[in-house]
C-alpha cells in the first residue's frame, strides 16, 4: 500500500524510504510539458533513477530485428536524461548532506496540487553532530516555458561553516534495465560537448545527441543571500558547471540560495542561437524573481483548478488521487505546445517517452474539456507530423496518413509489427480527437488550418485499407485493435467504428471549409464513396450469444483457463506466448467496451449491457488503460459498485504501484482515466457527433460527486446527489443538453435540479477468475 499521508490537496510523503526512492521520484515530479524534472533530492543521492527531460529531445538507435522485412521501421527513438540542474549539495563542516548517514530527525516532501511546488524540510543532525534545518522548494513554470527555480535554504542551530555547491550536470551516470542492448549503448553518454561557459553566479552548458544530432543547452544562475560575507566561485567543464558560496554561520542564521534555470533544445539552431535562448530564458525568470514566479505558479492553476476540478464527497483517498490525477493531466500537457505528451508524461523513461494514441483517446478529452488550447496544441503536432504520416502509408501501399503507434517526433518506432505497424485505429483515434475539440469548442480556425486535413488524410487510409464485399459491407481486414491480446483481425468492431466516425467527420468539416478541400484535391466522388463505406462498415455480431464481436469469429475461439492461471503468471503476455494468446478469448484491455464508450450511439442499451457482461468475463486488465474504461460502461449499464471500483484502480494506478512500474514513470492515460470514470462514467457525458449529453448516477458509497467542464464557452458545473443533480452555468450560457434523454436547458443564474432516474436491475456480471478489482463500494 501506498505510503503517503491522505489529504485533499496536497501528496505528502514523511520520513526516508530509500527503497521506494523511484517510485516517489515519479510521483512528485514537476513539468510544465516542455520541461520534466523527476523528484529527486536536491542533493542528487541517495537516488533511485534520476532524471530530467525536455519533450521532444531524443537519440536514436536501431531497432532489432532476427529476421526484417520490407516496411519494418529501421530507427528507434528513447528520451534522453538530458543536464541536471536540480543538484545543490550541502557540507557541514565538511561533511556531505546524505540522508544515509548522520540523522535524520525529520524529513518530509509534500507535492502541492494549488501551488505547483514541490517542498521538502529536513532536521539533519551530522555523524559530527552538527544540526542544521533544511527547507526547499522546487517548481517548473507553467507561465515561463523554458524556466525552472529552487529555493534552497540552510538554518544552523550552531556557530557551523557551510558549504553550498550548485550543479549543471550532464551524462549523469544512470543504472538502466533496458532488455534491448542498442537502447543501453545509445544512452551511454549521450550528450557530446558543444559549448560551456561560467562568470559569476551564472552558467550554461550546450550539448547535442550524438546520433540524432539534436542540440539542446541548459543554464543555471544564482541569487544567495546570508548575513555575513561569504566566498563564491563557479567552475566549468563539457559536461559539469558547478557555482560554490562558503561562508561561516552564526547560530540561528539562515543562508538562503534561489536557482534559477533555463532549458531549450532545437533540430537547426545554432550553438550561439541555443545560448542566447537559455540566457533570455533565465533573463526572464530572474526579472520575475522568486515570489513572482510563485504567483504566477499559483495564478495559472487557481485558473485551472476553476475549470477542472472534481469533487468526492465521501472518500477522501480517491478525492486526493483524482486531484493528483489532473495535476499531473496539467503539468503533461500545459507548456507541450509544438510536441507530443508521451505515454509517461515527463515523469520517467518509460515507454522510451514514446508517445501512443493513449493521448488522443484518453487525455486530450480531459484537456478539450477544460484546458482546450492543450489540446489544441497536442493536436496540431499531430498535424506537424503528418508528412510522415503519409511517408509511411505510401510505404505500406496505402493513401492517406497512417500515423505510428509509438514515437516521440512522428516516425512509427515500434519492432513488432503485429500490435504497432497493423493498428491502424491509431489513425481514427487523430481523427476521433480531432473532430471532439472542434465540436467541444467550435474552433473553426484550427479546423481550417489543421482539423481539415487531418481529417481528410486518416479518411483516405480508410478508404485504401478497406474494401467492399460481395454483401455491400466495409470490411477493414488485417488490424490490430485496442486489445493486444488479439492480433491481425477482420473486422475489429472498435476499429470500424473509430474509422466511420473519423469518415463522417471529414464529410463534414469539407462542407464547412470547401476552399480547404479543393486545395486538398477533395472531389465530390470522394466523399460519396466516404459517405457509401461509413453507411456500410461491417460490425460482427454473433446472433446465438446475442453480443457483439470484438472481431470476426471472436466469440468462436477457444476460452481461456483463468481457473487454472495462477496470479502470479499476471500479465499473461510475460508469461504465455502470443501465438496461444491470439487464438483465445482473453482480452488484454477493454477494446468492444471502449466501442461503447466512444461510439456507444452505434448500440442499443441491451447490447451494451450484453456486450459489457460477456467481456467483463474475459478482460484480464493486463493494461492500465482498461479499468477507467470497464468504469464508464459499468456505470452506464447500471453496475455502480462495480464502476466505483473501476474508477478506484484507474486513480490509485500509479499512487499504490498496482503495476509495479512507476518506477519508470507515471501513466498518463489511467490518470486521465480518473477523470473519465468521474465525468464519463458517474456523470454519463457523452458527446455523440458533438452534443454533450448526460446520464448521472452516483455510486452508493459517495455521498455526492461534483465536477465542471468548459463547453463551447460555457463553464458548465455538474453536482451530483443520491436522488437528484443540479446543473449551474459559471459562466457563459445558455447550455441546451440532455439529462437521462430529455432535453433540458441550463440558464445562466438559475440552477436546475432534476431527479435521477431509479437503476436498471441487472444480474452482476462476473470477472475472470482473480482478476476483480479491489472493492471499495458497498455489498
């Protein structure tokens, strides 16, 4: 279990694990989405995997490979731990401050979700017995993109000589477990000096990856203050600058030092030009000062807090991990701008910081809801990216734009081609997203720029990987869908669908900009037969069992022992070969239940409640994107003991390790889950073909739920009781919706109180054997 202290706005952490060193070192790390700086100590040991990224910088290696083949992806990309500037070493009459040695009497570091910091404070006494109070506090600008600043202050309770060194580190030595041994000889040393200057209180490194050949610079200058004088010096290598004040304390004297950084990377700029970069950046921050660059801090997220956040009343431990949950939403996606949010945010190595269509799918609804411009930015990427897009369908002989499956700058990096090159609903997953910020917030100008295309190009790959059969139907034959226990399929339930929306949706959007599409070479032969293979995808149903299949012949396959598979042989891809798990009804994560999510107006209330039964007894949930999932639709059909459960093991994914990973880094996409289990799920927000609709139920166990979003400009606040919910306009307005079906409207100044419709009975629907979630609901 988790070792944190319960409160609702704060993740505070007491006393010294060195052994879960890693795993904090995630959980209270700080990003503004261009910059990432794990939580580690200041001092930089006792550590457990430190690092510090900049989205987007990485090095390249190649992808292996026993036997390739013609359209295997050739390069790999993995982020790079890029110059450490959170070092400040501490000496006490010459002996290093190391929370493995002396005493610690107290130590405590608290994550502040109101104020973007991250605190510590800390009673050492030396193995000479000198004590001394250390206080710091650490933070990554949301309003200043390139800076980072600490405070580090340093109280004596004794006449003491202390010595601060503050730190530029690059090709910190890092313990990697990469099973690949290209990944490990690419990351060994790979930054290679270009420039290092030192003056003063200031200095700046400037380095590029040696394969990829990205440069990226980082700078550091100081303010210290302290009652008496002291002596300062800065010295400077390729790969360390390090600046050190001595001075002689009295008793009760605080020496107090502020650092500011700077960070930016670039593809073409110059070493100069890097330089210049760092060097305004920490111009600005040092302008700002540290009080200033706190209330911005604070400003920026009383603004989202406004907007985002979400009310639990009745447990206060998922209240606290769905408030972490969005502030980690945030700090991935806030300051991103021109690049992707990877898998992990910038909270570890993991997934080699590839982004996934996890983005698309589960963070940007999250963001479009209420900090849209992330959104937007995510997604104009995306649009950055699709030269390539359409490199690597014309490779696979397709048209159109088939965007990868992992990558941090666009290019399909994924070696295995069965669950990366075939799943294609990667492509509909852009559109999907695409089509959901235009509708939430009626952007017709990123529409025009971006959205259209986008569109057009994923609608063309559908249009030269499916075909029509003897029957009429639109069959799309050989993909992978969401679940990747299932590979190489016809006719992916999920997958057909996500294209049919993504068809619809660049239908429209060429009807609404025709000079776009003319320039797109869009004729009206194209969108007829857009418009024919959208009314035709083949979606498998099995009539005996009365389900949907989540591909053809699935429900046909044998099933698999869950009786007979042990716990510890979970997850079954590490412990069972592909070949038997593709040829049975296990499913890795929710793939036709998140069908339903997403394009639940293509079912009836019967199918999903059938649907949501036969896959609950068959999704294993080897994957952290499933649990939020398998809420929203348990909450939809009527299980809410079961959905609260779900929405539990989403929140508390990365907050209690459930997949003994966080090591690596958090999960961006299960935190986002959060988020979708309170709003989607308890809040039954769906938004078909653009028209924000609700069903809300609250689980027995809460006694009241309440959330906001921002829709089109209007801020909608939705607050959820046992028998009835009230919806109120912040601002904006007048909202038109539904409440369980029936149109409502919301008017600005006038709440409206509406009654919840009773819970459909239906028979619990049973798990694989092991595999419930903890419960947290009532019997």
């Amino acid at each position: 279990m988790s070792g944190y202290v319960v409160e609702p706005w704060r993740l505070r952490w007491s006393g010294l694990a060195v052994g879960e060193l890693r795993r904090t070192e995630s959980t209270f790390a700080l990003s503004n989405g261009h910059i990432g700086l794990r939580g580690t100590l200041d001092e930089g040991e006792p550590r457990g995997l430190p690092g510090t990224y900049l989205n987007g910088f990485y090095e390249e290696h190649p992808l292996p490979y026993g036997e390739a083949g013609y359209g295997y992806p050739e390069a790999g990309q993995t982020v790079v731990n890029v110059t450490d500037g959170k070092i400040i070493r501490l000496l006490v009459e010459d002996e290093p401050l190391d929370m493995r040695y002396g005493r610690a009497v107290e130590h405590e570091r608290v994550l502040d979700f109101r104020t973007g910091t991250l605190r510590r404070r800390t009673e050492w006494v030396s193995p000479t017995g000198k004590r001394v109070v250390v206080r710091s506090e650490r933070l990554v600008s949301f309003t200043q993109r390139a800076v980072a600043a600490v405070r580090y202050e340093v109280e004596v309770a004794e006449d003491t000589q202390l010595v601060v060194q503050s730190d530029l580190l690059a090709n910190e030595p890092v313990e990697r477990g990469e099973s690949d041994p290209r990944v490990a000889v690419a990351l060994e040393d790979p930054l290679v000096a270009d420039f290092a200057f030192a003056e003063k209180n200031r200095a700046v490194l400037v380095h590029h990856a040696r394969k990829s050949g990205l440069r990226m610079a980082a700078a550091m200058d100081h303010e210290i203050e302290v009652d008496d004088g002291m002596r300062t010096g800065v010295h400077v290598e390729d790969h360390l600058a390090r600046f050190t004040a001595a001075v002689d304390m009295k008793a009760g004297q605080t020496l107090r030092l502020t650092k500011y950084l700077g960070y930016g990377w670039s593809g073409q700029r110059s070493v100069p030009a890097l330089r210049a970069q760092v060097e305004a950046a920490l111009a600005g921050g040092l302008q700002t000062g540290w009080e200033g660059l706190l209330e911005e801090q604070r400003r920026f997220l009383d603004d989202f807090w406004d907007v985002a956040d979400i009310h639990v009343d009745g447990d206060e431990g998922l209240q606290q991990a769905v408030r972490f949950a969005l502030f980690h939403i945030i700090q991935a996606g806030a300051r991103g701008e021109s690049r992707a949010i990877p898998g992990k945010g910038l909270t570890g190595p993991g997934y080699d910081g590839h982004a996934f269509w996890d983005t698309e799918t589960f963070v940007l609804p999250v963001l479009t809801y209420t900090v849209p411009e992330a959104a937007r930015d995510a997604l104009r990427w995306r649009h950055s990216t699709l030269h390539k897009a359409k490199e690597r369908a014309e490779v696979l002989g397709l048209r159109g734009a088939a965007f990868p499956w992992r990558s941090i700058n666009g290019a399909e990096c994924s070696a295995y081609w069965p669950a990366g090159t075939a799943a294609m609903h990667v492509s509909g997953d852009v559109a999907y997203a695409t089509a959901q910020y235009v509708d939430a917030t009626d952007d017709r100008e990123f529409e025009r720029e971006s959205g259209v295309e986008l569109l057009v190009e994923t609608a063309r790959l559908w249009l030269s990987l499916g075909h029509h059969d003897q029957h009429g139907g639109f069959r799309v034959d050989g993909v992978t869908g969401p679940d990747e226990y299932s590979a190489i399929v016809d006719n992916n339930v999920y997958t057909n669908l996500i294209a049919q929306r993504n068809l619809r949706a660049a239908i429209a959007a060429c009807e609404r900009h025709p000079e776009v599409a003319e320039r797109l070479a869009v004729d009206v032969e194209e969108v007829a037969d857009w418009r024919d293979a959208a009314e035709h995808v083949v979606l498998p149903f099995d009539e005996l069992l009365g389900v949907h299949q989540q591909s053809e012949d699935f429900t046909e396959h044998a099933e698999w022992d869950f009786g007979a598979t042990p716990p510890e042989k979970y997850p079954l891809l590490l412990h069972y070969p592909y070949f038997g798990l593709y040829r049975a009804q296990v499913v890795k994560q929710a793939d036709l239940v998140l069908a339903m999510h997403l394009r639940g107006d293509a079912f009836t209330p019967e199918q999903k409640a059938r649907n949501f039964a036969y896959y609950e007894a068959r999704t294993v949930r080897d994957s952290s994107l499933s649990a939020s999932t398998q809420a929203v639709l348990a909450a939809e059909v009527g299980h809410l003991d079961l959905a609260y459960d779900y929405l539990a093991e989403a929140a508390f994914t990365d907050l209690h390790d459930l997949h003994d990973n966080v090591h690596n880094g958090l999960h961006m996409a299960s935190l986002a889950g959060a988020w979708n289990g309170v709003v989607a799920g308890f809040g039954g927000m769906r938004d078909h073909d653009g028209h924000v609709t609700f069903a809300p139920r609250l689980p027995p166990a809460l006694n009241r739920l309440a959330f906001r979003m921002f829709v089109r400009g209007t801020r909608l606040s939705v607050e959820i009781g046992r028998e009835s919910v009230t919806y109120r306009i912040v601002s904006g307005g007048p909202f038109r919706t539904k409440h369980h079906g029936e149109p409502i409207v919301v008017e600005a100044g006038k709440d409206l109180t509406v009654p919840i419709p009773p819970v459909p009975h239906r028979d619990a629907p049973r798990q694989p054997h092991g595999r419930r979630p903890a419960h947290r609901g009532t019997d």
